[in-house]
C-alpha cells in the first residue's frame, strides 16, 4: 500500500496539513517576536541592535547540529514522534527565555528554540513528501511557506502591542508556550503513527546509503547549496523593521505594520507558486523568482520614500515566497527514496545560510555604524547567486511540461 492510498483510507487525512501548518507557524514566532522587538530587546538586556540579534545564530547553530543527527533520527525514529518531540522542546524555550533575566541566560535558552525548530521543520516536509500525492506536493509546500509569511502577519502586531501594554517577554508566555501545547495535542491527534514510505530497514549501511546518494548528487547539493543563499535573503526581515525605525523614524507599531504588509506579500508567492509549479516546473519557477527577490532586496535601502521602500520589501518577500516553495519541493524530489534524509541536509544548509546572515548582519551593523545599504546589498545579490546556480547545476527529477 502506498502512501496515496493510505492517505484516502485515513479519515483524518483532511487534518494532516493543517497539523503540520499550526507547527510551521509556532516556530517562526520567535524570530518575529525578536525581528519586532529587536531595539527593545537589545535595550532591556543593555546589549547593542547587532549582538541581540545574535540569538537567532545561537538557535540557528543549534538547529544545524540538530539537522546532522536528523539524518540519523528520521530513518531510525517516526517523523511524527520526532515532530512532537520539537514542539514541545520549542514550548520549553520559550518557558526558560521567559525568565532569563540577562543576555546570557537568554542567550542559552535558544538552544531550545534552535533544537525544536530544526526538529519540527525538517519532519513537517518529510511528512508531506510521505503522506501528500505529488500532483499536490508542489500546493502543499507553497502554502506551508505561506504560513511561515503569515506568523509576522498576526505575530508582529500583536507582538507589537503586547510589547507596550506589558513588555516583550509576556508574548513568551501568554502566546508561544500555549500554542505549543495546542500544537502537540493536535499532532498526537492527526499525524499518521505508521509511514508508508520508511527508507527500508532502519540500519546504519541505510543512513550511509542516504548520504552517499545526495552528496554524490550534483543536482541535490547545488539545490541545498541554494538553499542556504536562499536563507541569506530571508534574513532580510530580522533587520528590516530596524532599519525603518532608525532611518525613517517609524513609530514600532507602524514599523510592525511595515513588516506584516510584507508578510502578506510572501503569503500570496507562497500560496500561488504550487499553481505555477505545475504550470512551469519547479526549476523554471526557482530560477525566475530568485533573480525577482534578489533585486527587490537590493533596492529596499536604495530609496528616499518610505512607502516606496515598503513596496519594494513587499515585492521581495512575495517573489521569495515562490523561490522558497519552488525550491523547497525541487529539493523534496532529488532523493526520493530518502525524503527525510535529504531534507536534513537541506536543513542544515538553511541553518548554515541562517546563521551566516545573522553574523554578517550584526558585523556589518556594528562595523559599518548602521549601514543597512551594504547589508541588504549583500542578502539581495544571495539570491541572483541561488538562480544562478540552480540555472548552471540542478535538474527536475519530475519536470512539469
């Protein structure tokens, strides 16, 4: 029996994605909690804008650590118990971030967000690649990045406002740790227990197998080499709203609004890429967006007008949202026989573009007295590289005519 089949034997199919959709949006709350609050946060624990952003490389570093030994887990363990697993890790660090009462306190409970992060997010696209036909794969992985974009929509204001009325670290408690909770009731509840497509007896020559098919792959490592360029322009949103704050003298709450309208944008690439993915294939659509993104990215800093910068990251976040499920579902379909392992690798290159905007980001910032100019230079040219690339090196093991 495959996996199709068991999807439409399973009565609780219609709740799998949106399971693993409530998953995908906890662990992007963090990092649209600090990109929100960066200045405050950076105030309240008496550290600079570019050293409070550094949490995000603590959890991101963790999170590649964590990508390693996924390779192992994914063929050893249940994607399902590995997806609960992270979500309740990710509760904790919220739990422990909310008490912390310096900078390196705070900067230790990351290690829960990087752990549970990494876990939640590489299990959540294993799950689909198992239990999603792949007619609908394409739809199903735009519109997980859809929800990635809609966690600064709902996250960022309301951060915003909680931030005013009682202080950053309450949206620590009163909305991360319950929606953990949720998140793992529901995932017990509707995530299949029982894999249709496991990698075969779960033994160490598999796991060795598993990487000697992807790294010997010169289409699967351009496309996680992509992978991490792609992560360097998604870091665009971490220094945004900073930058409207500081050079435009943007109100938070306005600043916050600034980065939801952005958000949008990449909620509408995300949701209509499976459309055009089917249409045009998903190296065409990788290739095409990432040049678009990459040159929206450049532009942001580049002009006088607020409302016109506004509309260039808007541009950039919604022509993102296609690169990143075009990109993410050529990814899913370069090993197919070992769909989790290979979307560990990828993980870990995402960790590793991540972690290498972040530490460029605060040294640029802290070197270069706030010039966000060569910054978002930087992120934007990552991704005519990744086009680039996916152009020269990849192939489309299911190219869409």
């Amino acid at each position: 029996m495959n996996a199709e089949a068991h999807s439409e034997q399973n009565p609780r199919k219609h709740l799998l994605l949106p399971a693993l959709l409530l998953g995908i949006f906890l662990v992007y709350t963090f990092t649209v909690i600090l990109s929100t609050n960066l200045v405050d946060i950076a105030t309240s624990l008496k550290v600079s804008i570019g050293t409070a952003s550094q949490f995000i490389t603590v959890a991101k570093i963790l999170g590649l650590i964590i990508g390693i030994a996924m390779g192992f887990l994914t063929i050893r363990f249940k994607h399902k118990t590995l997806f609960l697993i992270g979500t309740a890790i990710y509760g904790l660090g919220a739990l422990g971030s909310f008490f912390a009462p310096d900078f390196l306190t705070m900067l230790a409970f990351q290690v829960f967000f990087g752990i549970g992060s990494a876990m939640v997010n590489i299990t959540v696209f294993a799950l689909i690649g198992e239990f999603v036909p792949l007619q609908k794969r394409g739809w199903a992985v735009g519109l997980t990045w859809s929800i990635s974009f809609s966690a600064y929509v709902f996250v960022s204001p309301l951060s915003s406002f909680v931030s005013v009325a009682a202080g950053w670290r309450y949206m620590l408690l009163w909305f991360i740790l319950p929606f953990s909770i949720i998140c793992l009731v529901i995932g017990a509840l509707v995530i299949p227990s029982k894999e249709q497509h496991k990698e075969q007896p779960q033994t160490r020559p598999n796991y060795l197998q598993a990487f000697k098919q992807i790294l010997s792959s010169r289409s699967a490592m351009a496309c996680v080499v992509s992978t991490a360029l792609a992560a360097l322009v998604a870091t665009i949103p971490t220094y945004a709203v900073s930058f409207y704050r500081l050079f435009f003298n943007t109100a938070p709450s306005t600043a916050a609004l600034f980065s939801s309208l952005a958000a949008v944008g990449g909620i509408i690439g995300g949701a209509g890429a499976g459309t055009l993915i089917n249409r045009r294939g998903r190296k065409f659509l990788t290739v095409v967006s990432a040049f678009i993104s990459g040159i929206f990215g450049i532009l942001i800093t580049f002009v006088p007008n607020v409302w016109i910068s506004v509309a260039f990251w808007a541009l950039c976040a919604s022509i993102l949202g296609m690169t990143w499920a075009a990109l993410y579902s050529l990814v899913l379909e370069q090993v197919p026989d070992f769909k989790g392992s290979m979307m560990s690798v990828n993980h870990i290159f995402r960790n590793m573009g991540l972690i290498l905007g972040v530490a460029i980001g605060g040294a640029v910032l802290n070197l270069f007295f706030n010039n966000f100019q060569i910054l978002m230079t930087i992120f934007g040219a990552s991704g005519i590289a990744l086009g680039l690339i996916i152009l020269l090196f990849a192939t489309d093991p299911y190219k869409t005519k």
